[in-house]
C-alpha cells in the first residue's frame, strides 16, 4: 500500500473550515483514499474515502487533485468536538482483503 | 445498529496471567481486524479474518499472542502469558467489502494493564 504524508499538527479556528493536506505521491491506479479520525479515548470513526472524484458526505468533503499524488480533507464547520486525529490512509480496493494501515495522522485542534 | 462490541472496556492484571478479549463484529459484516494502539507504536494491524478464516496474522507479536474466530459473530485475542509491555488499547474492527471499497468500523476498545 502506498504511504501517506501528513502534518503533524494544525490548529483551526472554531467555525472556520478546517483544511487537511495529505500526499500520497507513490499512489497507484486501484488504490482508495481514507480518512478516520480518532477522538481521544476513542475508535477510530470513518469518515470518508474516493478515489478519483471529489467527494462529500455529512461530515467533510474530500479533494483529490486530478494526477492523484495529494488530497485535502475539509471540514466546513469546524466545532470543539472535531479536535481529533485525522488519518489519511491510501489501500488497495480488493475488496475483503482490503486492510488499513495507519499512519500518524494529524493532530486537528480546534480553538475556541 | 449496535456497532462492535468489545469486552471488557478495561482489565488490569499482572504478569504472567492469561488475558482473554473479545469482539462481537457488526452483523452482516465479513471481516473482522485486529489491531494495537500505544504512544511508542501507534496503532499496529494485529491480524486479520476474512469469512472466520485468517488471512494475514503478520502483525502478530509473537507466539504469546493468538487469535480465533469461531463464527462470524465472535472473535477472542489471547495473550498467554501477558508482560508490562502488552499494555495497550487493543480495538477489534469489522466490515464488508462492496465491490473494491472496504469501510471499517471500529469498536471502543479494550484497555489492557499488565503490572
């Protein structure tokens, strides 16, 4: 699975969008891309995934440039309850043997 | 839906006892996963179960851990004999695969002490 490149921490504003980069240059044609975020204490929550298209659910919205090699989760709305760390994760579509495997992620902190 | 279910939330034991945790995956769902989280190590994939069957168990630490799942709705993770450093929070996860996409969902945890 190809590897993914995060910040280590960002800061965002409270009501502001929130606005995380990730490259995953050595991605390859079948390859997904996931974001989780894990709320301290807790599992990790899905939050979305694509693979070519941009794409947008109740939670965030997903860019993906055209060549593939980065992405860009964004929360519209950030709240205190976004503090969390985000995963961006790259895998291999193949179904049930599909497994993630997770990086470092970043440190989303939402202030007040 | 109930999500994963994972017992117990918390155990604290010592040195050399056998420590049992379980899962209970999602209904429905086909794979169930494994993994370890800790400050040093991040969250590592222990293993993995594809329709109750092993598929990749490389992330296992060593013979003092096992895993089996004996039907599509429970799985259990054994360490025998569990030291300090298997102090972690160990979540089981599961899902079902729909064409090329396999979301995963995960439980809450199992916090693990070893003194």
């Amino acid at each position: 699975d190809a590897k993914t490149t995060q910040p280590t921490s960002m800061d965002c504003a409270e009501g502001r969008a929130a606005n995380l980069p990730c490259n995953h240059s050595t991605i390859s044609g079948n390859e997904y891309v996931y974001w989780y975020r894990q709320i301290h204490s807790q599992g990790p929550q899905y939050i979305i995934h694509g693979l070519k298209n941009n794409e947008t659910n109740e939670m965030a919205s997903l860019i993906i440039t055209e060549d593939r090699k980065s992405s860009t989760l964004i929360l519209p709305h950030a709240t205190l309850r976004d503090t969390a760390v985000y995963y961006c994760i790259v895998s291999w579509g193949g179904g049930a043997t599909n497994k993630l495997i997770f990086g470092t992620g970043t440190l989303l902190a939402v202030q007040p | 839906d109930a999500g994963v279910i994972q017992s117990p939330r918390h155990e604290v034991t010592e040195m050399g006892q056998e420590v049992t945790l379980r899962c209970k995956p999602i209904s429905g769902h086909n794979s169930l996963f494994w993994y370890r989280q800790t400050m040093m190590r991040g969250l590592e994939l222990l293993i993995y179960f594809n329709n109750n069957v092993p598929i990749d168990d490389s992330g296992m630490p060593e013979d003092r851990f096992s895993a089996k799942m004996p039907n599509a709705s429970f799985s259990t993770l054994k360490i025998q004999p569990s030291e300090p450093r298997d102090s972690a929070v160990y979540f089981c996860a599961s899902s079902r695969a729909r064409g090329l996409v396999n979301t995963i969902y995960f439980g809450e945890g199992s916090w693990l002490t070893v003194v």
